[in-house]
C-alpha cells in the first residue's frame, strides 16, 4: 500500500454528518438505535443477514459517538467509555460485512473517529498509559492491555502515548499520510542511562510513528446498552490495544475483511521537532550555554541491526531540524525504510571547528565498537555522511588524515616541542592529529565550502564573527600556550583563536590545509552544488558559496542545483540524488543486488 502525501493533513478526514448520510444511504438510522440495541444478535449466515448485522452496528456506532461527544463536553468520566463502544460497534460491522465495500468503508471511518476521541479523552484523563488502557468504573478499572507488533522498542521503554496531533512546522514541507484503518499516534521513548548507547546517542526527545488498532473478540451476543449515564449496563468488551509499525504493516484483519492500515510517517517528525529549538542561532552566537548546545551524534530511531547509518551534519547557523524535510522525504521511500536508518550531528556551529569534528569522529568509533564488537556487521563497516555547507567540512574531517598540516597551518615549532601540561595535550591532540574513521565509506558534499566563502572575509562576515562567543575553556588554553611558548603559534592564530566565520575565509589557513588533505581510496565522495545565481564576474554561485567552492577534488558525481545556499538540501532534486547514491551505497558495497 502507497503512501500518499498531502500538504495539510486534515485530522478530521470524514466528519461525522458525513457518516449518518452513508448510514441513511446504507438503509440506517439512528433513530432506531434505540430498538436495535435491545436486540441479543445471533451470528448472521446468509449475505443478506450479514448486512443487516453490520447495519445495526454501524447505526449504534453513529449513536454511541454522538452521546459520546456530548458527554467530553462536560467532561463525563465515561466518555471514554461512550467512545469504546462506539469503536467496538464499528469494528463488528466491518467483522460482519466484511464482502460489502460500503459498510468496509463507512465502518473504518466511524472506527477512525471512535478511537481518536477514545485515546485522546483516555490521554486527558491519564487512562491511557504505558501499561496500558484503562475503562470501565474508577472503582473497577479494566485494564486493556497494549501489544506491540513490528515496533523496535518494549513496551517498558515506552514514557508516553501521545494521540494527539503535533503542530505543523516550516520545517517540514510535505506529509506522508496513508489512509486507512486505525489512528496513527506517536510514541515517545524514554531516556536510556547515562553512559549506555541509548543514554548518550538518543535525542532529548525520541518519537517513533505507530498505529493504534483496538482490537476486539468475534461480535455476538452483546449485551446492550441501555444509557451513558450512571453505571454503565454492561462491562467494556475484552479487547487488546494494539501499537503497530505501519512501515512493516500494511493492512489489519478483522474476520475476512483486510483494510489497510492508516499511517502518518510524518507525525512523529513533527513530534520531535515541537521538542526543539525554532533554530540554531542559539548554537551559534552562544555555543556554550548549557548542555543543549554540547555536540552530540543522535539517533533519529532506535538502531535495527542489518541496517547502514546514514549520518547527516548541519551547517553554519543551524542545527540537526534542517535535515528533517530530506530525512520525511527518504523515510517514505520503502528501499531507506528497509536497508537504512538516519543518524543526526547536533553542535554549536559557534564552537571551535576542529574540537566539534573530534567528537564526531570519537562517537562513530565508540558507537561501532560498541554495537558490532567483532566487526561482523557490514552495514556498520560502510557509514555513509551527508554534509551541508560547513557540515561537509565536519564530513570530510572523518575521512582524512591530519598528519602535521593542521598544525602546521597554526604553529610555527613542531607539536613535541612545545611546552604544555600533559593533560592539555591529551585533550587537543586528538583535534590536530587523527587518522580516517574506517567504518566510513561514502561521504556527500552539500553547498560545502571547500575553499571557503567570500561573504566570510567581507563586513557582514567579520560582525557576524565578533558576535560569536569563544569558548572559555579552550581560550584559557590558548592564552596559556601563547604565555609559555612566546612566537610559537602563527600572528594570527597567536591574538585569538578562529571563530567559525574566520575559518571560511577564503584565505583561512587552517581551511587551505583542509583543503589540501585527501580521503583515502575506499572513500566515495559525491558532490551536490547550489547555482542559483551569478556573481559580477559570471560565476555561478548559491549564494554564500561559489560553484568552484562547491566542488571537491576526486568526486565521481557532481548535480547542479538552481537553490540558494540554505534551501539547496531542501529541493526534491537533491533529495532525489540522495537517494540515487543510497542505491548505488547498497549495490556497490554488496549489500543488494540489482535484481534485488
């Protein structure tokens, strides 16, 4: 079953007059709603009876959600009551007619609208938890419990139910919505501890995409109901709550009939981006102002084995929510959805550049290490990168040997020489000198300024830099080298240290000698340039970053781009050639066939 996306996804899809016409058009009325709920039903045989069944069920269902949105009104305890067996109604007419599409139909609507007030009145009322869904009388609760299928969690894993749906954000163009049977919800799962892969690599909020399916015992012989007032006249049906994965779901079986299941990719995207930050500017003027702006690799799901991480790394100015609108685009493709999975690189782009890079690059070794110990996980041992604008630098910073040029682009004495606590040198050594992450094999450049940017060096650039907090610790070691070792740092590097801007100079050194170092063989890299204008002298250019910038030496692709530098990753264009080298990723390192 497709996915479809809508811009605006309308939570109310099918309103209920809309329903009680094709009930009226299905020979119904809730006006006898009354009459038939005091029939005890016999399972129907013959076609006709079976209609009939389900007719009488989906009239009830109409009745019972209209008593049950009066009673949320008043904030009645057994609204959510009122909702379930609107909900049970409608999943017996589907049970009972399952060969007529009309009451397939109508029923998966009237079920739909059901369970949504249902597990919303349940969330308001604190009813609806991880351990379950809870009706009945407040004296006698029933506990309706809550089963999993296909979602890469336990259920103890689980701090919320979240039924409701999450704000639209610029940030995400489009949605992906897939009509059908049940309620697509988020769940939101709760921090690991500290020190573990899931403390230290998950996001302050982790949401993953479900769909909720109430699932209830063959129809026959129900009691009825004779009001919603006072004790109810019979005990909730037995049902289980199922939490399902849409993405390796497709459709729900109730008796003969199989309806597809509903799902909305997008929800919990949204989800974590209502979490975050409006934008990274925050990161950037003011790096060092708490631990939300401490550089940090995140993983957008929780890690499936058999799957290749592909990390992406923001820009200058922004942080990981840039990469939402590609990362909503890819998850809707089945090929990402089954051979890949999306990791994000949060830091302060206001910090130092090279420290930031050394986290990065400590965190995908420790998370390989970690999660592959003996190294039998190919998808682990072929990493792919993604970088955006000053995110590409990071990238290429993962895949290269430093030897001496970084420090020699700063210093004037070799780095033994110079004089140094030994704690000091423990902690940026590792900046300076490294060696290529070997797990990582594909690396792709996105408006990335290989050899800086003009605007950088021109005023907007230098008061944007002087803006830019340096970092206290690291400017405390700086200021103790230069008083140790007078005449040993460059004149440049000897006043202050870089900020980020002063690095994208286009005559910056440290990016000169970035520039010079080259990936090793087994790195792939891809080139994406934004052109969406021309400079005075005719050169193509996005904006910030000029098309000869923008390209990288040894690439064995290159796409133009007609955006501007902060939209080029958000064009369907770049999106679609992401996802072509995915699917060249998968067929060159052997992990799919082309007749796969």
């Amino acid at each position: 079953m497709g996915i479809m996306h809508t811009p605006v996804l309308d939570r109310f899809r099918h309103q209920r007059s809309c329903l009680c016409i094709t009930v009226v058009m299905l020979s119904l009325s809730c006006a006898l709603a009354a009459d038939s709920a005091r029939i005890v039903r016999e399972p129907a045989q013959s076609q006709k009876e079976r209609c009939a069944a389900a007719e009488r069920y989906l009239s009830d269902s109409c009745e019972y959600w209209q008593a049950a949105n009066r009673m949320r009104k008043s904030c009645s305890h057994l609204t959510v009551e009122a909702y379930y067996a609107a909900a049970e109604a409608a999943w017996n007419a589907v049970w009972s007619a399952p060969e007529s599409p009309a009451v397939v139909e109508t029923a998966t609507n009237a079920y739909d609208d059901a369970l949504l007030g249902l597990l919303q009145t349940a969330r308001e009322q604190g009813r609806l938890r991880p351990d379950g869904l809870w009706v009945g009388s407040p004296y006698r609760p029933i506990r309706i419990p809550i089963v999993l299928k296909g979602v890469p969690v336990a259920g103890c894993e689980i701090e919320s139910i979240e039924p409701f749906q999450p704000p639209e954000d610029k940030r995400l163009t489009r949605r992906y919505y897939r009509p059908g049977f049940g309620l697509p919800v988020t769940i939101r799962i709760k921090p690991g501890q500290e020190g573990t892969i899931q403390g230290d690599f998950d996001p302050p909020r982790l949401s993953l995409v479900v769909t909720a399916v109430l699932r209830f015992r063959v129809p026959g012989n129900e009691k009825p109901i004779e009001k919603f007032v006072g004790p109810l006249a019979r005990e909730p049906a037995p049902a289980l709550l199922d939490l399902v994965d849409p993405l390796s779901v497709s459709s729900v079986h109730i008796g003969d009939a199989h309806p597809p299941l509903a799902a909305d990719l997008s929800m919990p995207m949204l989800d974590m981006l209502e979490g975050m930050p409006k934008s990274g500017l925050e990161g950037f003027i003011m790096p060092f102002e708490g631990g939300v702006t401490e550089p940090r690799l995140e993983f957008l799901q929780p890690h499936v084995k058999g799957r290749i991480p592909v990390v992406f790394i923001h820009g200058l100015a922004s942080d990981e929510g840039t990469w939402f609108d590609m990362i909503n685009d890819l998850r809707a493709c089945p090929f990402f959805q089954r051979y890949y999975e999306p990791w994000v690189y949060h830091y302060p782009t206001g910090a130092s550049f090279l420290p930031a890079a050394a986290v990065l690059r400590q965190s995908l070794r420790r998370i390989v290490r970690e999660l592959d110990p003996d190294g039998e996980e190919k998808q682990l041992q072929n990493l792919v990168l993604v970088g955006h604008s000053m995110g590409g630098l990071h990238a290429k910073l993962q895949v290269v040997a430093s030897g001496d040029h970084l420090w020699n682009a700063m210093a004037r004495v070799p780095f033994d020489t110079v004089r140094m606590p030994s704690s000091i040198r423990a902690k940026i050594e590792p900046s300076l000198f490294f060696k290529p992450v070997t797990n990582v094999t594909r690396v792709v450049f996105i408006a990335t300024p290989h050899q800086g940017s003009s605007l950088a060096s021109l005023a907007l650039g230098k008061i944007a830099s002087l803006t830019v907090e340096r970092p206290p610790e690291l400017t405390a070691i700086h200021d103790q080298l230069v008083a140790e070792n007078p005449g040993a740092l460059r004149p440049e590097f000897e006043e202050a240290l870089p900020t980020t801007i002063q690095l994208l100079a286009p005559k910056s050194p440290l990016l000169e000698a970035l520039y010079g170092l080259r990936p090793p063989c087994w790195v792939t890299i891809h080139n994406v340039i934004g052109v969406a204008h021309h400079t005075l002298r005719g050169e193509r250019t996005d904006c910030i970053v000029s098309e000869s910038s923008a390209r990288h030496p040894g690439a064995i692709s290159e796409l133009d781009v007609k955006a501007t530098h902060t939209g080029v990753h958000h064009k369907l264009t770049t999106i679609a050639e992401i996802e072509r080298i995915l699917q060249l990723h998968l067929i060159e390192t052997g992990l799919r066939t082309t007749g796969r």
